[in-house]
C-alpha cells in the first residue's frame, strides 16, 4: 500500500528566525498540515538548512545538513538548527515529510555569529528589589537584530529585555529576586541562544528603622 500526500510548502512563521553559527539552536515551525499522512511521526521528517547544490553528496544532497524534529503536531515542528555551512548567511529550510523528498518553503534561517568580547558591567551590583540599570560592553551585540527588545538578559534564572542596544554595549534593568548573592549574567540575541557574560551581586534592600534629627549649635566668638 502506497500512501499520497499533500507537502507543506508554506510556512507561517519559525521562532526564532536565526542562530548560532555552531548550530543547535531550539527552532519552533508554526504552519499547517504537518501531519501529513496518517502514522507520520517526528522521526519520518527532515529538514534541510542551505542550499541543496552546494551541500551534501551521493543521491541525497542534503545528506550532510539534515536533522530531525523532537516534537511533530499538525501546525508545529521543533528542531535543532544545522550548524551553518560557511559565513555567517542566511540559509533556506527545506523540509521532507517522507525523510527523502526535501522541498523548499518560503522561510530562511540568519546565522550569526555570537559575540564573546564582553569586557565590563557596571555597576557591578544592585538591589534585589531590582531596577538597576545595568550596561553591558564588548559585543558586537547587532549581528542578529538592531532592535533592543529582541536582545535578553538573564540574571541567574530572571529575564528582562534589553533598552538600549548598540554595536559595543547594551543597557537592561537587573530584574527583582528573592534573595541576595551572586549570580551569572547571560545574553541573548535571538531570545533563545545564552551565552555566559559576567557576574552581578544582589543585595538586600536597607531599611530604615528611624530617623534621628541632631541640632547643631554654633557659637559666635567676638575676637577683639
């Protein structure tokens, strides 16, 4: 028995829409029609990141550059990115619903480079109430986007998007916690991918108790 079916050629959006240039990055597929065929699984499809004429060998020329979904339902797919074939591009999916029949859609996928120059924070602590704004150097931090809100920073388990972003440096509010000390800070340009920066303390918030007002007395000494 040989079962037809309808490829998805059209896809609506993929999250995000870039990544390491090292691969591995955790990309969602948004469409439809992902469930091709009745049994198809995860394991059944592929999906090709590049050019099927510069990739590849034998009788499959995605054969070098093809992973597999973890999760498959009918309007969404997960996979891990392919590492990127050379410079830093952008590189078209292509997807097999059958592990062979690779196809175009209509969506790219921008590789970057990931910045590890960092070279200070400052202040180097705040609060844990939060609010602190805090600037990041090194970078470049606008290889993927030049818009700040796409840029995040973590704060041991606390996000907050960045405010301001520029090639060398980026600005975010330290977010509030629960308890004060050290943590690690990471960064990422495509909300996804985290790299390790440098370090922030927490401390706790002081709290004034009382206030004392002392009264000074001057005296005015006439010298004759």
């Amino acid at each position: 028995e040989y079962t037809y079916y309808v490829q998805p050629r059209r896809v609506a959006r993929i999250t995000p829409t870039g990544g390491r240039v090292v691969g591995g990055t955790r990309v969602t597929v948004y469409g439809e029609g992902f469930d091709a065929y009745p049994g198809i699984e995860a394991s059944n499809v592929r999906l090709g990141w590049g050019d099927a004429h510069t990739r590849g060998h034998g009788d499959n020329p995605f054969a070098t550059n093809l992973t597999t979904p973890t999760r498959l339902t009918d309007g969404t797919l997960v996979v891990e990115s392919f590492p990127a074939a050379g410079p830093t591009d952008a590189a078209q999916l292509y997807l097999a619903m059958n592990e062979y029949d690779l196809l175009p859609t209509n969506v790219s996928f921008l590789y970057y480079e990931q910045p590890t120059n960092f070279t200070a924070i400052e202040p180097t602590g705040g609060p844990t109430g939060g609010g602190t704004l805090v600037t990041i150097t090194g970078g470049p931090f606008d290889r993927y986007s030049s818009v700040a809100s796409d840029v995040l920073c973590r704060f041991g388990e606390n996000y907050t998007r960045v405010t301001r972003l520029q090639s060398g440096r980026i600005e975010c509010a330290s977010p509030a916690r629960t308890s004060d000390g050290l943590v690690d800070v990471h960064v990422s340009l495509n909300g996804i991918d985290f790299l390790p920066v440098l370090n922030f303390t927490f401390y706790a918030d002081p709290i004034v108790s009382a206030l004392f007002f002392v009264r000074a007395v001057f005296a005015h000494v006439r010298h004759l």
